[in-house]
C-alpha cells in the first residue's frame, strides 16, 4: 500500500506540482491550500484513481493546521510525508526599511506554519519509528541577496530550526530533507522568467528523494536552474 503523503501549499507552483507527480506515482494524498478555487485546479490534473483529502485554509490559523492533520489522518491513515511547501514573499525592502508585521507575517506563514505541520505528525511517526519530513525552503539560505532580507530571515528560520530537529528525532527514525530551488518561474513571481527552473523540474527531484533507502538519511537537496549565477 502506498504512503499518505500530507503537502501544504497544494493550489499551485511547486506544491501543485508536487501533487501532481505524487498522484502519479500512487500516494495517498491530503492537500491544503488557501484558495478554493486554485485547489479545486490541482485536484483536476491527479490522476483519476487518486486517494485525496483537501481542506482550504489559511496556515496562519494554528488551530486549522492540526484540525486538518487529523482529520487527514482519519481519511488517509497516519501521515507517513509531510512536505511544507506553503510560502510567500510579501515585503520586499531594505532590511532597515521593513515594517515589523510584515516581517511577523512572513514568520507566520513561512516558519511558524510548517513547525506546527511537524508537530502535529510527529507523535504517530514517533510512534510508527518511521517518517519523513521536506521542507521546501530557498536559495536563499545559502546566501545573501539584497532587497529580500525578510523573506530571507523566515525561510532561513525555518531551515536552522529543521536542522536541529534533524538530530533530535535521529532516534526515532524520522528524516527530514531541505530542499533549496533557486528561480523558479511560477505565479510566486510578478514576471514570467522562462530561463528559471519551472515548478515540475522542482517537484519530480523532490519525489524521486523518497526512493531513497531508509538507511540514507538525504539531508539536502538544491536545484538551481542552469542559467542561475548568484551563488
């Protein structure tokens, strides 16, 4: 039987494609997002066979976050993969100019968000001594680029916090991979950028990581496009 993979930010970009070829491959799928109607679209390209749950809500409502696990849980059985792939860039800025609650804003969807997604299926993983944890982060973590200084302290958040629970649920069997796409031309952006990486070329790396054997554990995973030079 195969797995119950759990993905935030499934209505479009990289987490519909990652739906998509998940579909494909026969995972169980619980897929939330914020927009009903960009959800309803993903669930239009799986393959008709597909064991799905949506919900729709936004990820700063904590109490929605494990609602949803659970209930995820109750349809598709113990979430086995959650990938957190729910982001946004909202203020971009000077560091010296970005307004505090644009920042918290972007702390809460970017990095409160998906630790609670790890918090809520934990214990069953805890529990089943097997799980895996993908963080879809950015380039950004790995180096400094001007005007995003906001974004870049939420994601990079994010990616510190993850490598200490790495070492902390090392006993419990529990991986958890980051995953750093450089540009990636989708709707996240305001111009198209044919000359990026688009959301497939992200999504199927991604996939193809949980054939790996449960005793390599993949820490890290960046995928640039070809064309890319800030690095």
């Amino acid at each position: 039987m195969k797995a119950h993979i759990l993905i935030s930010g499934a209505s479009s970009g990289i987490g519909r494609a990652i739906a998509i070829e998940a579909s494909r491959k026969g995972y169980k799928l619980s897929l939330c997002g914020r927009d009903k109607v960009k959800l309803a679209e993903t669930l239009l390209h799986l393959s008709p066979d597909s064991q799905v749950y949506t919900d729709t809500f936004c990820l700063s409502e904590t109490n929605k976050i494990h609602a949803f696990v659970s209930e995820a849980s109750k349809v598709n059985g113990n979430v086995n993969i959650l990938i957190n792939c729910a982001g946004l860039n909202s203020a971009r800025g000077l560091g010296n100019e970005v307004e505090l609650a644009d920042l918290d804003w972007m702390m809460k969807i970017n990095c409160y968000a998906p630790i609670e997604f790890c918090k809520a299926v934990l214990p069953p993983m805890q529990a089943m001594k097997s799980g895996r944890i993908i963080n879809v982060l950015s380039t950004v973590c790995l180096y400094s680029n001007p005007g995003i200084a906001a974004y870049t302290a939420s994601k990079s958040a994010l990616d510190a916090y993850m490598k200490v629970m790495r070492k902390e649920q090392r006993t419990h069997n529990i991986h958890f991979t980051s995953v750093y796409p450089g540009g990636v031309n989708t709707d996240f952006r305001a111009a198209e950028r044919p000359q990026y990486l688009s959301a497939e070329a992200v999504a199927k790396p991604i996939i193809q990581t949980l054939k790996t054997n449960a005793s390599a554990h993949l820490h890290e995973l960046v995928i640039r496009p070809q064309a890319e030079e800030n690095y």
